[in-house]
C-alpha cells in the first residue's frame, strides 16, 4: 500500500562500488563548461550529475576505472586519484570548520576542556561535544566520559589548533555547541567527513 503525500528519495548508483542508494547519501559530480569534474557537495549547481558513496575508496575506484568518462559520455578532465581525494577532504573538513565558526559567532560555542565539562554538569547541557584529534589519552578520555554520563552526543574531529583559530584564541582540546540547528548540521558534516575517510 502506498502512502499519499510520502515522496521516495531519489536513488543513484554508485560509479565506484554500483551500490544504489539515496541520492542525498551520495557524493554528487558535475562538469563544468570546461568539462573538469567537480564535487557538488550541496547538491545545488545545474545540470547532469554523477555520484559515488562519501568514501574515498569508492572515489579512487570510479577514476581508475574511468567511470566519469562514461557516465557524461564524452571525455571529461579528473584531477589526479590522490589530489582529488584530498581536494574533497578539504571541501568536507571546511563545511565543519565553517558551521562551528557560525554556531560561534551566534554565541553558542563554549571552548576548553574544562569549561565544557563545567557545561555539561550545568542545569543547560549543550547538544554537541566536540573533542580534538590530537587531545591527549587522559583528557580526551575526561571530557568523552563527562559527555556520555550526562547524555550528550560527542563527536572527535578536527585539531586543537583548529578549535583555537576558529575562537581566535589558544588551542582548545574541545568545545561544547548549545542544542539547536547548528547540532543537526554540525552531526552530519562530521559523519560525511569520517564517513569519507573510511573512519566509519
């Protein structure tokens, strides 16, 4: 029985692994007018697109098989497997940089590890924890434990030094983000980021 009024996600193959999947769990391709490849990593620029799982295997596949040249039908120009990767970890690595430095801006980011644990045992707990890559075992270990007793999601992306030039001040080892709309974005950049790095 179909529900009336329930529009189906559109489905997309992938150029690398063939797996079909909701276009909106892709990473979607486009040309430019000077038939270079690009990520469209917003699904929002025109024209014809092709698209492959948010992992770089499945990136490196569609090239080394030649898979865009095909599915725009005409010889199209890739940017080298290595750089291509890394070009998009980047484009994927600035959207979180970029979505924390506007839940900043907006005054809803506390950084530091022990502030942000002294927001945790607050009467407000923040929606998002944040903690950095290179954050020592032990501190690291603190901030994550203080999360999950008070039931607050944490993720580990990014470094201190980034934390630290997006607050302009010293490194940080994490950052709370106050609940709201910024949380919902902030989970699914950091998904997409790891899940292209093959973290997931």
């Amino acid at each position: 029985m179909t529900h009336k009024g329930r529009a189906e996600t559109p489905q997309r193959s992938c150029l690398g692994c063939r797996t079909s999947k909701d276009k909106n769990l892709l990473i979607r391709f486009v040309q430019t007018p000077e038939m270079e490849i690009l990520p469209d990593l917003e699904s929002r620029l025109p024209g014809r697109g092709a698209y492959t799982c948010i992992d770089k295997r499945c990136l490196a596949a569609a090239i080394d098989l030649r898979q865009f040249r095909r599915s725009f039908k005409h010889d199209v120009s890739v940017m080298p497997k290595e750089k291509f990767i890394e070009y998009i970890r980047q484009q994927l690595h600035g959207r979180i940089i970029g979505l924390i430095g506007l839940a900043n801006k907006a005054g809803l980011v506390t950084g530091g590890g022990s502030m942000v644990i002294d927001v945790l045992r607050g009467r407000n707990k923040p929606g998002l924890v944040i903690v950095a890559t290179d954050v020592s075992e032990a501190i690291g270990g603190k901030i994550i434990h203080a999360a999950v007793t008070h039931h607050v999601q944490h993720r580990t992306v990014v470094t201190k030094d980034d934390f630290g030039a997006i607050l302009g001040k010293a490194p940080r080892s994490a950052i709370a983000v106050a609940s709201g709309g910024f949380v919902v974005q902030l989970i699914k950049a950091i998904e997409r980021y790891r899940n292209f790095l093959g973290e997931v």
